[in-house]
C-alpha cells in the first residue's frame, strides 16, 4: 500500500498563489523567482544538449523500470547527449546512474520538500531549486529530447508541459518518447480519444512516440534530435571575464 504522503507548496510560494497580495509581498516573491532563475542559468550553462528523463521517484532498483530506465540513460549518454533528470531517486536516478557509469554526463534539477527530497548519488552537476515551475522550467529549457517512463502525477504535468510547448509552437518540435506501452496504455486511449473528438488535432498524436524497445528509443532520438537539429560534439570554451569555468567530469 502506498504511503499517504503529503505534498505541500514551500511557505515562500504557498501565498503568492492564493490571490493578490501587497505590491511589496508580490515584489519580494518576483525577486526570489528571478534569483532561482540566474541560479539555475549560471549553473546548467555548460552542460551540453540534454535528453530529459521523467519518471517515478518511488521505484526501486529491483523494478523492471528503473533498469529500463538506466539502460536508456545509459545508451543516450553514449550518443553524446547529457542526461537530465529531477535529480531524485526511482527513475530519475536510474537514468543518471546509467549515464554515470557509462562514462556519460549526468545533471539533476532537484525540488526541495518538505520532506527533504535529496539528490541521487549519480549526478555530476544539480542544483536544488524551491520551486516546481523554476524546477520545470530547467528540464525543458536544455533539451533535445524527452523521455516519459512511467511514472505519476508529477510525471503527467512534465509531459503535458512538454507537448503544450511543442503544439503550440513555443519550442521546437523536439522528440517526446513515452516508453512502455502496457503502462501508459490507458493514457495513449485518452490521448486518442481527445484527437477522435477533435479536442485535439489528428497530427497532435505524430508529438509521441510509444515504445518497449530501449533500442528505438535511441534510434528515434537520433533521427529526430541528432539529424534534425544538426547536433555535433562540440567544445565550448568558457570566457574568464564572464566567470565561467570549464565543466568537470
């Protein structure tokens, strides 16, 4: 039985989204986002094109879908892509490890709770960030590609956010991945359903790519990614005046 956690808003952003508040409070709060924002900035600059990973926090390593998922972050890794996750544990720490010990580049965007979510001992950068649209807003803003193993509501909202960005045109047509066709079964129906009613368009339904195969995962994101969007290995150097340092791995 699952236990019956709580998730709650940090107290610094709880506030801002039960209504108008003084001129000051607004400011203060806008100012604290911004600063989340140059953090994230400053810290994901130099990480390279990224594949996102979403998936379950609470799958454990004996779970079919964390090895899934560490075979996919570890083959992505490969093809020279750094691999981004949440940052936590279950899925998102699955892929990392795969990337990390396949001598790939492993980055975190990780959310800080109230029950103290830590970041997975696989990561070569993370940040922790407070709150959840910064959060979302870095694992989109690096990506070529994103990958959707299964996962919960967290993992919905991130693919939901990836496909609203793309339809709309606000981002590139970057590749979406949903991986594990038994699991987002009834998802891909709904998915269906809505194009059938003409809530969406038909063509909506090319964003996604559904898969059992880590193996077309890879062929799929390099196609779409690699070939599409011209990706070549290439090294930036950082400019000292900007007080920028060379990443380590």
């Amino acid at each position: 039985m699952e236990n019956n956690i709580k998730y709650h808003l940090q107290k610094s952003e709880s506030p801002f989204l039960r209504g108008p508040l003084s001129r000051f409070k607004e400011l203060g709060f806008a100012l604290r986002v911004l600063y989340q924002f140059v953090r994230g900035f400053r810290k994901m600059h130099f990480i390279g094109p990224c594949v996102t990973v979403f998936g379950s926090a609470r799958v454990t390593p004996d779970s079919k879908h964390y090895q899934n998922a560490e075979k996919i972050g570890a083959e992505l890794s490969k093809l020279g892509f750094t691999i981004m996750t949440g940052g936590g544990p279950g899925i998102m720490e699955a892929a990392n490890k795969g990337a990390f010990e396949a001598g790939g580049y492993s980055v975190g965007v990780n959310i800080i709770l109230p029950f103290e979510q830590k970041p997975n001992p696989y990561l070569h950068k993370w940040i922790d960030i407070p709150y959840f649209f910064v959060r979302k807003f870095l694992l989109m803003k690096y990506s070529y590609a994103y990958v959707v193993m299964p996962g919960g509501m967290g993992t919905l909202d991130e693919l939901f956010e990836a496909i609203t960005l793309i339809q709309t045109k606000l981002i590139e047509n970057f590749p979406i991945v949903i991986f594990d066709s038994e699991y987002h079964k009834e998802l891909c129906h709904h998915i269906q359903s809505m194009a059938d009613n003409e809530s969406i368009s038909h063509e909506d339904m090319k964003l996604l790519f559904v898969t059992d195969s880590a193996e077309e995962v890879v062929a799929h994101i390099k196609i779409h990614a690699i070939k599409r969007f011209g990706l070549v290995k290439k090294q930036y150097k950082p400019k000292w005046w900007y007080g920028e340092n060379r990443r380590k791995f």
